[in-house]
C-alpha cells in the first residue's frame, strides 16, 4: 500500500473553514488568520460575487441555472494578493470593488442559490484547498466544501453590528446608505442563505461558535489562531 500518494493526509497542509451570516467578520478574519499562519485565504463568497457580476453585466437571466452553471465552469477567476488586500480578478480584470456593489449583492443570494451553480463552484473550491494550508471563509466551507476541515469556525455577530460594519464599508467605498436600509437587507439575506434548499447556512456539529459582537478584529484572529494551535 502506498501512504505517501500526492493527496496523503500525511503530506497535506491543514484546513480552517469559517462560516457565518453576511457582516459577522469573517472575510477580515479569515484573510488575517490566513497571513499570520502563511496560509491562502479563499473568499468563497467572492466567487459567488464574480458570477454574479457577470452575469449582470453580460444580460444573464439569474434564474437561468444551467446557463449560469455553465459559466460557473468557466469563468476566468483568479485571486491576487496585494499589500491592500486580496484582489480579485476576472478575465484579467481587476473586480475587486465592482462585486461589492449594492446591484451585485441584491442579486447574489438567488444565483448562489442554484444547486448546479453550487456543484460548479464547490467543485472549483476543494480543488483550490486540495493541498490545504488554507483558510476558508463563506455560508458552506465547515458543512460541504471542507466537511474534514482540521479547525471549523462559526462566526455570529448581532444583526444591528452587522448592518454597523456594511455601512462602513459602503461608506469607505463611497457609497451612501443608512442603518435601516442595512439591517433590511442584511435579515432579508440571512433569511435568504439560511433557508435555500441547496447548502443552507448551518452551524456544523464541530464548530466553535464565536460571537464577534462585542469583539475587535484582532480578538477574533487571536482566538482562532490559538484554537488551532491547541488542536495541534
Ligand atoms: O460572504 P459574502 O457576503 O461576500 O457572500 C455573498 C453571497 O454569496 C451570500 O449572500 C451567499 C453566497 N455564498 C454562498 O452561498 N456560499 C458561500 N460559501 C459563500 C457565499
């Protein structure tokens, strides 16, 4: 019997996975988590972003589910690191802003919907961490992406903070709102994500449940780096 094939356990870099509602601080998390350890951090819901984007962008119907799954199979994605963060890029061309605006992510919740687009895309994703040393971030990473993930987060934040941190980050975009608007929109989602047919968002039975309410970025990052250091 051979132990040491290419995709050995023996020889394979741990996975983190994290999951939570849309604004409970896990893409900041994660992508530090991932820096600190020298792992890659994969934005699942960045890929969900990019689809949706061009679909918008191209006239796609978003019910149109084979012809999005389709797409899914091809599209030209790829993540680059910079100093100012992780970009992302389709076609060679830089999205990174373009899938954060409001129209993208109005749309996104009924594309990632789709059970053929959600077979493409987590396909495209386990090949991504097939070497692991990565941190994973989205809505499935602990429940179907990465169900072996050596570390699995589930990150939970209060609706009011939640709708507090999106706008922010609108406004740091240039992009104007209020704090209704957002805490519409953010139950609109988790509702949406967490009652889909195809891969609801669920706390998986492994997971270490973080509640970033009342917790500072770098709180967050220290308590999963420690608890994956004390899962050895
Ligand atoms: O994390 P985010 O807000 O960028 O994710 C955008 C959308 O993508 C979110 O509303 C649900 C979807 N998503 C998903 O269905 N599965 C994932 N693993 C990640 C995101």
């Amino acid at each position: 019997m051979n132990n040491l094939s290419h995709n050995s356990p023996i020889e394979r870099g741990k996975v983190i996975a994290i999951d939570g509602p849309a604004g409970s601080g896990k893409s900041t998390t994660a992508k530090i988590v991932a820096e600190r350890l020298g792992y890659t951090y994969l934005d699942t819901g960045a890929m969900y972003r990019a689809l949706t984007y061009y679909a918008l962008e191209n006239k796609i119907n978003p019910a149109d589910e084979k012809e999005l799954a389709e797409i899914a199979e091809q599209l030209p994605l790829e993540f680059r690191r910079k100093d100012s963060g992780n970009l992302v890029f389709l076609n060679g061309q830089d999205i990174s802003s373009q899938i954060r605006t409001p129209e993208v992510t109005k749309n996104v919740s009924e594309i990632s919907a789709h059970f053929l687009v959600r077979q493409a895309m987590v396909a495209k994703q386990k090949e991504f961490g097939k070497n692991g040393s990565i941190v994973a971030e989205g809505r499935d990473t602990t429940t179907v992406v990465f169900p072996d993930a050596d570390l699995k987060i589930y990150m939970d934040a209060s609706v009011k903070e939640r709708a507090k941190r999106r706008l922010l980050d609108l406004s740091n975009m240039g992009i104007e709102s209020d704090l209704s608007e957002q805490e519409r929109d953010i139950n609109r989602r988790d509702k949406f994500d967490s009652q889909r047919e195809h891969s609801p968002l669920t706390i998986a039975e492994d997971a270490v449940v973080i509640d970033t309410t009342n917790l500072t970025i770098e709180k967050q990052v220290d308590r999963i780096v420690e608890l994956f250091q004390a899962a050895g």
